[in-house]
C-alpha cells in the first residue's frame, strides 16, 4: 500500500492530518473516476493509506499522480498543501 504522512500539529502553516486527508480523498476521487481505478484509504495516527486491487494499480498511481497543492485548506496562511505531504511512502506487505 501508499502511505500519506500527514502532520501531526496544525498552524497558521500547515493544515490538519484531518483537513489534509479529507483534501486528498477528494484528489483520489477525481484520479480514481478518471482512471476507472477503485481505491480504499484508512486514516490512523496521522498516516493515510492507499490501497488498491493490484501492483499494476499502485504503479499507475505512482506514475498519474499529479496532485494539486493549492487545494483551498480554509485556516492557514497559504492556503496550500506543502508538496511533501502529498508524495506517497511505498510500504510493501509481506507476503506469504
């Protein structure tokens, strides 16, 4: 699966774990219309997950993901989401 890290405290800066993943949920939304891909996510201690059906979902992912950063967060300075918290961690499951 990916993993989003989000932030772990909010300011005038950075917007809310919260405020970030339901930002991103509406990204993966549009990605995943547009590609007719389904997707899941699961949102704990700050981290989202992205899981998809299959290694070829995740690759096409990887490579069709262009996220926006100014995505409207209401309550901080910018208004943008720093680019880093919009790239994905690839964490491999083992496999049995």
């Amino acid at each position: 699966y990916l993993v989003f890290d989000l932030p772990d405290v909010a300011d005038a800066h950075t917007p809310s774990a919260h405020s970030v993943a339901y930002l991103l949920h509406r990204e993966f939304d549009a990605w995943s219309e547009r590609h007719q891909t389904p997707y899941k996510t699961k949102f704990h201690k700050n981290r989202l997950r992205l899981i998809m059906e299959s290694e070829m979902d995740y690759k096409f992912f990887l490579i069709s993901w262009n996220p926006n950063p100014s995505l409207g967060i209401s309550g901080t300075s910018t208004n943008t989401i720093p680019m880093d918290l919009l790239m994905p961690r690839i964490v491999e499951t083992p496999k049995h």
